[in-house]
C-alpha cells in the first residue's frame, strides 16, 4: 500500500477525531506535501459537512397528543369475558413429569409381587393342550344348540380382535374321547 | 422515561417532543420521503408507549428509540421494494425547498444561495442511493450524530461492522458528489 492509500484510509477516523496522535501527526504532513490528498480530503470534509448540515425535516405540531391517542387506542382493551389466564407451560411439563414419578415410585414394589410375574409369564407361554381333568360316569346330556338362540349352521363371526374380525365357520372337533369334560376349549377354523 | 413507564400520559408526550425532531428527521433522511414521515414517527412513539415496560431502566432512552426508529424504517424500505413502489429522488428535493428558506442564512447572496441548495439536493439525492445497510449507519452517524458504540447498538452489530458500513457509506458519498464538488472548486 503506498503512502496515499494508506493516507486515505485514515481520512474518516481522522474526521471522526479517532487517530492517535502518532497518526494525526503523520497524516498532516503527508496532506502538507500531497496535492492529491488534499483535495482528497477536501472534498470528503465537504461532503460530510453537507451531509451534517442538510436542513432537518419538521414533524407535524401535535405529532404527540396523535401518538397518544393511538398509543391509547393501541393499549389492550380489557377483556369483556372473564377468561382464565393461561399458565406457563413450564409448570404444566413440570407437574406432569412429577404426578409420573409419584406414580412409578407406587407401582414398582407392586411389580415384584407374584400376581404381576404371573401375569408376565402368561403373556409369552403357549397353549396348553386340553388335559384330562375327569372321566363322566356317563355321558352328558348333549346340549341343544338352537335352545342357545344361536344358529350355527349359519356362518359364525369371531370376534379375536377388538378391531379385526374373521369371518368362519365354527368348527370344534373335539379330541377327547366321548364323555370327558376339557378344562380348555380349542376352537380351530 | 421511568414516569412513562408508570403510565403517566404526560411524561410520555414531554417525551415525544423531545424526540420527534431526531427520529422524524432520521426517517425523512433514510426513507427520501416526507409523506411517510409522521405516520412512521407516530408509530415508533405508539411502539415506546405499548412496550414501554420493556424499557431497561438506565439504558440510553435515545438508543432504544432510535432502533425502533431504525427498524421501522427498513421495514418500510422493503414493504415498498415488494411492492415495486421505490420512492421517488425528486421526493427530497421537494422537501429541501420546502425547508430552504426558513434556514437560508440572511447575509448569503442569491447565488451562493443556488450553489448550497444546489449542493445540499445532490447530496440528498445521493445519500438515497446509499444502499439501504450503509445508508442507516451513515444517517445515524453524520446527520444524527450518534457515537459508533451507540450505532451497534441500535444496528446489532459489532463496532467494526459499523465502522466499516460508514467508511464505505462515505467513500460511495464522495464518489456519487466528486463530479459536483470539483464544479464547485473550479473558478
């Protein structure tokens, strides 16, 4: 950078009264002995002085009592239904995430108990086969499906699913042999 | 500014007047419009009334209004970019007539009267060609006088940002002027 340029850099901290000492000395010696500089800086002094001294623009007279009144007609108006004002949400997430941890610290020692593993267990074991339970002296009277007001020679809905439902023929063939009572029912179809 | 907080309507227009002359004149100066400038000068005191709780006590009142002031005026700008409705040059030199004679200065002769009016509109005109981020820091330091710290603060940008955008401002000043100025030094 030659000795204008770095000259000129400094004219606006110079205007701005911003340059050290060591700089204002340099620089007005370098104005002193640079023409072009000069009118460098004469015609950037000038401008900015135009640019201070432009005329102000006027604001209306009763700009203030007009910016009031629209302040006051900006203020919320009170609100003419009594409406409950809304919490924070912090509070709400808070008292949530504590009403669960109260909850969880009361069900852990339930959980342990043998009810709860039974359950468990239950979920994951297969189905046991029918097992004799016992033998009928004699056969069981055969019950009569039409007294049960169900007609089954018609097609059956099953209902395995609260939503899905399959639509088939009942079918139960029973395995056991004539006369004994399952504990359990296997319907297959 | 404490007792506006407080509500009290008439420290909030003792306010206003206090202000009005700088903020009307940094929209006047930054917009080129003299049409827009009560409405906008109004709103930036409604936005100090409404939020006047917001005001940090023994923060400058000054810098808090004039980066409402700031504010608005960009949105202006660019509400009327949108709207391809730029604003007319001719817009200011109306308005410099408009205030010339109240401020020509009595024992000035008719033509030197000419030349400073001549000046003062080019360089009306030439600062409403500034792009828009140099203009404001420009307005705020060479019309309104504001210290670089102060302008940082109403812009949000760090103290070299704005030192920078007002060498540049100036430097695009004296560029736009250079073809007049020298008309002017010439005998």
């Amino acid at each position: 950078m030659n000795r204008c340029d770095q000259a000129r850099r400094l004219f606006g901290s110079y205007w701005d009264d911003e340059v050290t000492q060591a700089e204002r000395e340099w620089l007005e010696s370098h104005l002193a002995a640079c023409p072009g500089c000069r009118q460098q800086y004469e015609q950037f002094a000038r401008t900015l002085e135009t640019v201070g001294s432009l005329p102000r623009t006027d604001v209306a007279a009763d700009l203030a009592e007009r910016a009031l009144a629209a302040a006051r007609r900006a203020t919320t108006a009170p609100d003419r239904i009594a409406v409950v004002r809304a919490r924070p949400v912090w509070i709400q997430v808070t008292a949530t995430a504590a009403l669960l941890l109260v909850g969880l610290s009361a069900l852990l020692p339930w959980l342990g108990t043998p009810a709860v593993q039974r359950v468990l267990a239950g979920r994951n074991a297969k189905v046991a086969e029918p097992r004799l339970v016992a033998t009928a002296s004699r056969a069981p009277e055969p019950v009569r499906l039409d007294s049960l007001g169900i007609d089954h020679t018609e097609d059956v809905e099953f209902i395995l699913d609260p939503v899905v439902l399959h639509r088939g023929r009942a079918q139960a063939p029973s395995r056991l042999p004539k006369g004994v009572q399952g504990e359990q029912a296997v319907i297959s179809f | 500014m404490g007792r506006v907080a407080e509500d009290d309507e008439r420290a909030f227009t003792e306010l206003v007047r206090r202000f009005q002359g700088r903020v009307g004149n940094l929209i006047s100066r930054v917009l080129n419009d003299r049409e827009s400038v009560d409405d906008l000068a109004q709103e930036v005191f409604v936005r100090v009334f409404v939020h006047r709780r917001n005001y940090r006590r023994g923060s400058k009142f000054s810098t808090w209004v004039f980066t409402i002031a700031a504010n608005l005026a960009k949105n202006e700008i660019r509400r009327r970019v949108r709207r391809r409705n730029w604003f007319s040059l001719d817009a200011l030199t109306e308005v410099l007539s408009d205030s010339l004679p109240q401020l020509a200065d009595p024992t000035e002769s008719r033509e030197q009267g000419l030349e400073r009016e001549q000046l003062q509109g080019a360089v009306g005109r030439a600062i409403a060609t500034v792009p828009e981020k140099y203009r404001l820091a420009l307005v705020l330091r060479d019309i309104e006088g504001l210290a670089y710290e102060e302008i940082a603060e109403v812009l949000g940008l760090p103290g070299g940002t704005v030192r920078s955008r007002i060498n540049r401002a100036r430097g695009m000043l004296q560029r736009k002027l250079q073809p007049l100025l020298r008309k002017q030094e010439a005998p």
